[in-house]
C-alpha cells in the first residue's frame, strides 16, 4: 500500500512543484517588467526636461544610474527623430535575448505636449531566472524534505496504524491457527482496523472459550478414559486400534510398542496367542474367528481367565460406522466374592464345615445311594454338654474357639467318605456313610466322646468339656434326612439327660421324653413369673451335739397341675434353657430373706447353704447379686454359705479363685458339694478359699457295708480336717452312718435320718421340737473322733 502511496505523492509534490515553479516565474517576471516599466516611466518624466535642452551630461547620469540595476543590460535615449545622444550599457551587438522596453519622451510647455524623445532601455530575465532557478532550487530542496517528512510521516503512520495492528492481528492469526494463541490482540483505535481487531478480538475470545470448553471436556474426557477401572480399547472399521487407555493396557498387560493407534486386531489377537494368552489353541483359527466376530457388528460378552489367574470380562459393542468399542473388566474379586457367597451359603464361617443346608443335601445324596447300592447310613448327632456354661463364663470369643477346634477334631475323626458339619451353636452332625454294623457307629461315637473330652486349650485356657451323642440309623429311625437329623437330636437330648457324656441310639420312647422337657421348659417362665417355686428347708446338725446349726435350701416347683416337681427334674433344663441365673437369683434372694427373719425370731445362730449351678457360679453378675441380697436382706457375715460342685472349680481354677476370693471377702462360705465324685484333689482344696466340704452320699450309704466307702469316706474327713475345712455328711439316713461319722469326728450331719427337706412351717415347727423334746439318735456319749478306726 505504502509502495503505490509514496510515488502518488511524489507526482502530486512534483505537479505542485512544477505549478510553483511555473507561478514563482510569472510573478518575478511580472514583477520586473514592473520594475523596468516603473523605471522607465519615472525616468521618461525625469529626462523630458534634459531631452528638451539636450543636456547630454544628465541624460547620461540618468541612464547610468538606471543602468546600476542589475536586471537592465542598456539604455539609450533616443531624440525624436530616432538618432541616439546618449547611450549605457551593453553595445548593440550583446543586446541579443535581452528584452526593450521604451517610453516616449514627452516635454509640457505652455499646456502643450511636446515628444522629445524615447527612452529605451533593454533589460533582462537572467535574474529572474536566476532567482526563479534559485526558488525552485529551493522549493525542491523544501518539497525533498517535505516528501521525506510526508513519507517519513505516512511511514510513521503507516507502521503505527497500519503495520503494527497488522502484523499483531497477523501473529494472532498464525498463533491461533496453531492453537497457541489466548490473548487478545491489543490494539484501540477507533478507525476500521480497530473495529476489525476488536470483532476479530471477540471471534478469537469465543473460539478460545470453545476452545477452552472443548479442551476442558477433553481433558474430562481423557481422565474419565484412564481412570476408569475397566480397559477400553476401541477399533475402527478396519478393525485397528484407534483408542485405548492405561488400564487395556496394564489389565491385559500388552507390550506398549504393540499399543499404538493403527495396530490391527489380528496383531494383538496374535501376540495374545504366542504368549499362550488363550490357552492351547490354533492362533491364525483363533484370529479368524475372533476376527469374524468382530464384523458381526452384534455385542457380545465373554470371559477370559488369563494365565495369571485374573478373571476379565470382556464387553464389545459395535459402532455405528463399524468398528466396535470393548470393555474388559478385572472380575476376579467378583467372582471369589461368588464362590465365598456360594461356599458360605452352605458352609459354616467359624469352622468352614458344611452347614445345614449342605448337610441334609449331602445326607439326601448319601440316602439316594444307600437306597440303591443297599449300603448303611446312620447320623450322629453330637453337642458339647454344658457349652453354654463356658460361653457365658469366658465370652463368645472363647466359645467360638472351642467351637473352631470342635470342628476340627470333628474332621479329624471322620473318613473322608463321612461329612462332619455345624449345625448351629454347638451342634454338630456327622453322616457315616457305608456302615457295615452298629459296631461301625459304636466305634465312632465312642471316638467323638473320647475326642471331645480332651482338655481344649483356648488362648492359653484351658477347657474340660464332654459331650453327648445322639444317633440314628437309615431307614429305621428315618426316611428323610429332616427326620433322621431330628430324630438323632431327640436321641442326643436323651444322652444329655442320662448324664451327659456318653452316646444314645435313638428310640421312638425318646419323643414324649423330649416333648415333656419342652413342656416344662416353658412351663418354668411361666413359674417364675407367677410364683410357683418355693424353697423347703433340709436341717444340718451338729454331728456330736445333733442341734440345728443351719438348713440346706431346696427349691421346689408348685406345678399348678402336676403337684410338686423336685429340682432333679427341673434344674437341668433350667440350665439347658437359660433361665438358671434367673431362678437362682430368686432361691439366694429368697434363703436369705428367710434366714434373717429366722435369725431374728429365736434361731440367732443358723445357717443357710445355698446351691450354685455352674451357670450362676460362672455368671459375671454373681458377686454382685450376693452382694446386693445380702445387703438387702441385711445377712451377717459367716451366714451364708453356697454349695458348688467340683467340677465347677476346675473348669477354670483362675477364674474360680478370683470369684472365691470375692465371695470370701463379703464373709460367704464356700462348700465343696458331692465331693469325692469329681477330682477330689488335695491340690485345689489347697488353692481354693473353700470353708467345708460335702461327702457324697453315694458314699454315705453304703458306709457300713462297702469298705471302699468307708475308706473314702475316712480320707475325705481326714483331708478336710487337715486343712481345716469343715466335713458334712450328706444323705445320712440311718442311725448307724450317724454313729460311724459320729466316732469318725465328721463335723454336720444332713440327712433323712433327721430331716427331709421342709416347707418354712414344718422346718420351724421341726427345730423347735428338736431342740425341746427330740432325744439323740446317735451315740448316747459322743466319743472322741477315732481317726485310726
Ligand atoms: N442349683 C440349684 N440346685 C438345686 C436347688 N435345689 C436343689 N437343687 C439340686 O437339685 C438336686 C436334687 O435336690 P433335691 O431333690 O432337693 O434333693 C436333695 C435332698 O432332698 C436329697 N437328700 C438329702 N438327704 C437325703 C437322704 O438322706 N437320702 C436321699 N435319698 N436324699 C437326700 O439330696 C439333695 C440335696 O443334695 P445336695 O445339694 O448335694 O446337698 C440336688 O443336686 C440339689 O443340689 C437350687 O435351688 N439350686
């Protein structure tokens, strides 16, 4: 643009100079022809005189003084008639371009005019050409550096406003066509440039927030693809690869040179098949196949176990176009997840034996087979006796460790062809398969007790349990494995009640047993809510003295239809079902109460013993319980004692201890009951804060006629004596076990030689004749105890 400016304006200055040029002449000439015109007219008015006397001398300095001016070249004064006086300047001959101008002469006498000569005077235009080339020298030198300024000027202009708007509207337009590019251009003029940069501004701000929203959704895109937990990959119609993402890559664990845009199907079908990705298969089959696959344009799923065991899945789904997109999800934990809800289904979570479920599935297959092949099946039934006892006294912790390792020995025991499972709590079950004889199950439950009877040995405690098996045979004691199962409870139950520990066939009498002890189960909530138990009262003696010292508490059911139930009957299931820390509670609460009120009625000195299942003994509550009766019932110390059995102790002598201590502490005494049927060791009656202890009666009775009993019952006195322990004797019913103990130096008597458990009434009524009017029963004399009788 500027290249066809400048020569515009160049021709416009040299026109401009050349009319300049062309004027300036004009006026200088004009300006001495008026000169020459002026001189000449001054000068014919100043010589009319001269010329009319012909004074040649003036004439002369006239024409010299005109001819100083530089402009005239000669002058001549000519007469009238033509002939020349006077002469300056140039001679005729150097007139050549000059220019003449002549004036006549005129001489005014008398108002008349007279011509007295001409005036000529022959000038010049060399200094006006002179000055006109001096002034178009200068106006060129003027209109040159006017050029240059207007140039310089329009150069300026031109970079400023043109130039300079320009190329940065031009850098912006590459930097934008290279996507570089998120300024503005800067330019604010109000001319049409700056009106086209500020659209051009706000075209290119706009594209730059596409852009920017299109990048943004990008770049969302992009992390969405590699973040994601599945593989993508995507194939174009040609079926190469065109898109794909981190995880394809490491889920599939493909080589990253394999991995670029255009690599075909087939390839990577074909790596997949060297490295043995799919198994012993023909790879260029495979590639076929696959291949075609994949122009079926159909979705489709499959899984893939990879050599290293991970499970994909994998998902392809056509395009539109052609080409197809697939997934491949890792399902491995999926999948174990399956298996776990499908093994845990039909398994039990603490010991990973079948459960019920799997069991009676496994029993109907077991039935199915005996049925067909004529081959035996029994079920054994098999519980841990007094398990709740260890759960509630060393929490479920222990319990289920017990109960893990209950498993186990379980499915130790079996043969492989066997099934062993849990049941529920402490339940088990066992299918015999193929059993030639009983004597095959015989076997085999005598294997479980022995099994179960060894000490379990549970974070460092150690556990004494038994258990007791129920079992049934196929197809007398059941057609179905339900029934068989039940049917082999029932027989369980049955091997609990006749004293645990052993094993019971199942016998159809066994249903009204097991139906009774329902009833009273739930007969019993119903007693201890309406006040049905009540407590009778066994006297205990003074062996020498044969006076009241205290009373054994009894409790006893009074069944609204069935009379009076003993605790025989009563108790073990109140301890089977739970209800046992409930009803002791009551017999403590209540022996107390009654106590104190006999205390303060005439029997200052008696006490009571109460009795402690295992349950109450292992209860965390029972030394509060005592605590509150006794301040309640405001018992003195040295009154109470509570009769637990030894069995109890050894469960977990540590335990047993702390919880003596305790008791020992709120003045309770403690007695061994039933002793010399357990463990009967020096060492624990050492250990323990005990205060007497009970000869069994099973001792008692045959104390005359059995020497084994006699001695057993001489030891445990000589035992208790030396430790200091108080020795009763229960169950004495005749007069001469009363004499035996008498001279043996037994310290209490109970029995029904004295007294059969009573009702509050008759036990008063009996104490106050006793001491009033009873005479003694044993030796008249009491002798001295005989310790080597
Ligand atoms: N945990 C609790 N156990 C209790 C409670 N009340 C009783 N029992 C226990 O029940 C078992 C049976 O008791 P019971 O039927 O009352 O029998 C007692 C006596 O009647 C009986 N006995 C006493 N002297 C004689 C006798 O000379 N001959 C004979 N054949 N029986 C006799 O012995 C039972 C008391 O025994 P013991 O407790 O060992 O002193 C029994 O095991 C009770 O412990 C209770 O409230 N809680």
């Amino acid at each position: 643009m500027l290249f066809i400016a400048l020569p515009l304006v160049a021709l416009c200055c040299l026109i401009l100079f050349v009319i300049f040029g062309y004027a300036s002449y004009i006026v200088l000439r004009d300006d001495l022809n008026e000169k020459i015109e002026q001189t000449a007219d001054i000068n014919a008015r100043v010589l009319a005189t001269p010329f009319w006397y012909l004074d040649v001398d003036n004439i002369e300095s006239a024409l010299n003084a005109m001819s100083r001016d530089r402009d005239i070249v000669a002058v001549r004064a000519l007469g009238a008639d033509g002939t020349e006086f006077a002469r300056t300047g140039a001679s005729q001959g150097d007139l050549g371009d000059t220019l003449r101008l002549s004036r006549r002469v005129y001489f005014e006498r008398n108002n008349v005019r007279h011509d007295v000569g001409e005036l000529v005077i022959y000038f010049t235009e060399e200094r006006v050409r002179e000055l006109l080339w001096r002034r178009i020298l200068i106006d060129l030198i003027l209109f040159g550096l006017l050029i240059a300024v207007v140039t310089a000027s329009l150069l300026i202009a031109n970079r400023r406003s043109i130039k300079e708007p320009l190329s940065r509207l031009l850098h912006s337009i590459r930097m934008t066509k290279h996507g570089r590019l998120r300024r503005p251009v800067e330019w604010n003029s109000v001319d049409e440039l700056g009106l086209l940069i500020r659209e051009y501004n706000e075209m290119v701000a706009l594209q730059g927030q596409a852009q920017e929203e299109a990048q943004r959704k990008q770049a969302l895109l992009e992390a969405t693809l590699h973040n994601i937990g599945q593989g993508i990959c995507l194939f174009d119609q040609d079926l190469n690869l065109m898109v794909w993402n981190e995880r394809y890559i490491e889920l599939l664990n493909l080589p990253r040179d394999l991995v670029k845009e255009g690599t075909p199907l087939s390839d990577i079908l074909r790596f997949n098949g060297e490295r043995g990705e799919y198994g012993e298969v023909s790879i260029p089959a495979l590639i076929s196949d696959r291949v075609a696959i994949a122009r079926r344009r159909e979705p489709y799923r499959m899984e893939r176990t990879r050599p290293n065991g991970r499970v994909v899945q994998v998902d392809h789904n056509p395009m539109p176009g052609g080409g197809y997109v697939a997934t491949y999800t890792d399902i491995t934990e999926r999948k174990q997840t399956e298996a776990r809800m499908r093994h845990l289904a039909v398994h039990d979570v603490l010991t990973s034996l079948p459960n019920r479920t799997l069991f009676l599935d496994r029993l109907r297959q077991a039935l199915l087979s005996a049925r067909r092949f004529q081959r035996g099946v029994t079920v054994l039934f098999v519980d841990l006796d007094r398990f709740k006892d260890i759960n509630d006294h060393f929490g479920h912790d222990v319990g289920d460790l017990m109960i893990q390792e209950m498993g186990q020995r379980l499915s130790r025991i079996i043969r492989d062809s066997d099934t062993a499972a849990r049941l529920g709590g402490d339940e088990f079950a066992i299918i015999q398969t193929d059993v030639q004889n009983i004597e095959d199950t015989i076997v085999l439950a005598q294997r479980i007790i022995d099994e179960l009877a060894q000490p379990f040995d549970c974070r460092g405690i150690r556990l004494h349990s038994t258990a007791s098996v129920g079992i049934t045979l196929f197809p007398e004691d059941g057609e179905n494995p339900e029934q068989l199962v039940k049917n082999a409870d029932m027989a369980m139950y049955a091997a609990k009640a006749e004293g645990r520990n052993n094993y019971r066939f199942f016998l159809p009498s066994m249903h009204e047993r097991v139906k009774e002890r329902k009833t009273i189960e739930e007969d019993l909530r119903n007693a201890l809510e309406h006040d049905q138990l009540e407590l009778f009262y066994q006297p205990k003696v003074d062996c020498l003295t044969e006076q009241v010292v205290g009373a054994e508490a009894l409790v006893r059911w009074k069944h609204p239809e069935r009379g009076m139930i003993l605790p025989g009957e009563f108790i073990s299931v109140a301890e089977e079902c739970g209800l046992i820390n409930k009803l002791g509670a009551w017999v403590l609460r209540e022996a107390c109460r009654q106590t104190q009120i006999w205390r303060e009625n005439g029997m200052p000195d008696l006490r009571m013993a109460v009795n402690l299942s295992p349950a109450q003994f292992q209860d965390v509550e029972l030394v509060r319980t005592v605590t509150q009766t006794l301040e309640t019932t405001k018992l003195p110390e040295g009154t109470l004692e509570l009769e637990i059995t030894e069995s109890i102790l050894m469960n977990n002598p540590e335990k047993a201890v702390s919880t003596l201590k305790e008791l020992k502490k709120l003045g309770v005494g403690i007695a061994i009951d039933d002793f010399g049927t357990g463990y009967s060791s020096l060492n624990y009656l050492k250990r323990f804060p005990v205060t007497s202890i009970k000869i069994d009666r099973s001792f008692v009775n045959d104390i005359n006629v059995d020497p084994d009993d006699k001695a057993i019952v001489d030891a445990v006195i000589g035992l208790g004596h030396s430790l200091h322990l108080d020795v009763v004797a229960e169950g004495v019913e005749e007069v001469e076990q009363l004499q035996y103990l008498q001279n043996k130096g037994c310290d209490f008597i109970q029995g029904f030689l004295f007294s059969k458990p009573l009702p509050v009434p008759v036990f008063e009524k009996w104490v106050k004749d006793r001491n009033e009017n009873q005479p003694r029963l044993g030796n008249p004399v009491a002798e001295p105890a005989d310790s080597n009788d």
